[in-house]
C-alpha cells in the first residue's frame, strides 16, 4: 500500500517538475483568438448551429447554412480580418508543431490522464471514451498534442478539463484533418492543416481552426473559450521552486532504494 502511495507520489512530482519548468509554448493572437470557427476554403453548416465568436474563411469565400445557424460575433468572408486570422493561425500551428515534446504518444487516447505538457505521435490519434486534462492547480499550465495525421474522435466521447485546466491553453496540432465523432464533448483549440469536421450534435468548447480546408458543421454548439489573446508567457519558476521539487524526488527515490543503499555499504 505504501508502495503503490509512492509511486503515485512520484508521478505526481515528476509531471509538477516538468509543468514548473514549461512556458507557454504557443498564444494564437489576438485576431485569430476571436473566431469559434475559421476555414481556409469554406464553412458549411447543416442544422441549427451556435457558434460563440467569429466565424469566418479565407482565402476562400463560401459560407452556407446561416442561417439557420447562428453566429454571436460577426461573419468574416475573405475579408481582410479574416486574412490577418490565418496568417496569425499559420504562425500559431508552426509554434505547435515545433514545440519539443515531453513523451511520444499514439494510438487511442481514451481512458488517459494528461499534465501539462508536449505529447506527439508521428501518425493519427484517436480518443474513445474520455480522456482527462489535468492542470495540477495551474489555469495557465498548456496541453499540446502533436500529430502527424488525423485526429478522430469516437460517438460520445468526451475531453474533460480538470483541476484548473483551461480550454483556451489546449492546443490539437494536426497534420491533416480533424473529425469529431457524433454527440462527442471536446476542449481545445485544434489547428488543423487541412480539414475540420464536426458530427451530429458535437459541442466543442474551443475553435475549430482549419488553414487549407473546409469546416463542416451538422447542429454544432462552438463555445470560444474567454480570455481574448491567450495566456500570457509563463514565467521561468525561481530556482528554489525547482530545488524543492527536484529534492522531494530524490528523497523518495532513496526512500525506496533504502535497503539497496544499505546493503551496500554492509558489502
């Protein structure tokens, strides 16, 4: 039993100690930061969409479907706003994808609990079930998840944001397209290359953020996260924030070890 406590412990410190010495990797911009929805070629809407924020495309012109859909904030058609939005976006998707990991993911996701940090898969990543964002106490702490391919999302699968993780400081960098499963919940920004897709009665809280690609929308509710032009840049913890850390970790490991150690000075 206490075994099993330390080593909960232990993963616990470790996962602090990395969150500790991250900054913010990425900020979206201020423009690219009001938009619920942007596409690079079109939006197309099916249903009675509800989006918080801007919607809006470029270089691409097409926007259909609102109504019956809903927009709060105003429609951006390969208008200059919009332009501004996606050179921001290209920038901000760059930022994601060259930001040096923390572990290597891949596969499925759901049933996971995630820290603050870095995690890349050179290929696709799915989630079923639900997958748990945990900030550690910390509303600035970034989750970035970088994937070569696609990202899918099963029906009714669910992200959840848990102590102190914000919406607004996750970020999905996806090499070609995203496709949100039916009835699914998800939190975070994505950044997609390509494509993003939403299924029948998806709620996303964040932005669907396509460069190249449609957005394709079917009775979607898009909640844009608050806190226009991101989370400042965290600052670099004081040396005896990490020192502290750092030390509590290696007493845990002698603690462990104690018997090894003391063996070998009977030796």
């Amino acid at each position: 039993m206490k075994g099993r406590a330390l080593n909960k412990l232990t993963t616990v410190l470790f996962w602090l100690t990395c969150s500790l010495s991250l900054k913010a990797q990425i900020t979206l911009g201020s423009t690219v930061d009001t938009f619920g929805v942007l596409a690079g070629s079109t939006v197309t809407s099916s249903g009675p969409t509800a989006v918080l924020g801007n919607l809006g495309v470029s270089p691409g012109s097409a926007v259909t479907g609102f109504p019956p859909g809903q927009v709060s904030g105003t429609i951006h058609a390969a208008d200059a706003f919009a332009g501004t939005a996606q050179t921001q976006l290209t920038t901000a998707y760059n930022a994601a994808a060259g930001a040096p990991s923390s572990a290597t993911v891949s596969g499925d996701l759901g049933g996971l609990t995630f820290f603050p940090g870095v995690y890349t898969s050179s290929t696709s990543l799915a989630i079923t079930g639900t997958v748990t964002l945990n900030a550690l106490g910390n509303p600035n702490a970034q989750f970035i998840f970088q994937m070569g391919s696609t990202l899918t999302t099963a029906v009714g699968s669910t992200v959840v944001l848990t102590n102190g993780a914000q919406a607004s400081n996750v970020f999905w960098q996806v090499g070609s397209s995203a496709t949100l499963g039916t009835s699914s919940f998800f939190s975070g920004n994505i950044l997609a290359l390509v494509s993003i897709s939403l299924g029948t009665g998806a709620a996303l809280q964040g932005r669907a953020l396509a460069r190249n690609g449609a957005v394709t929308l079917l009775s979607n509710t898009i909640n844009t996260p608050a806190g226009s032009g991101g989370p400042p840049p965290l600052a670099t913890p004081a040396p005896s924030s990490l020192i502290l850390v750092t030390t509590a970790l290696l007493g845990i490991v002698i603690y462990q070890g104690r018997k090894r150690i003391f063996q070998s000075f009977r030796t």
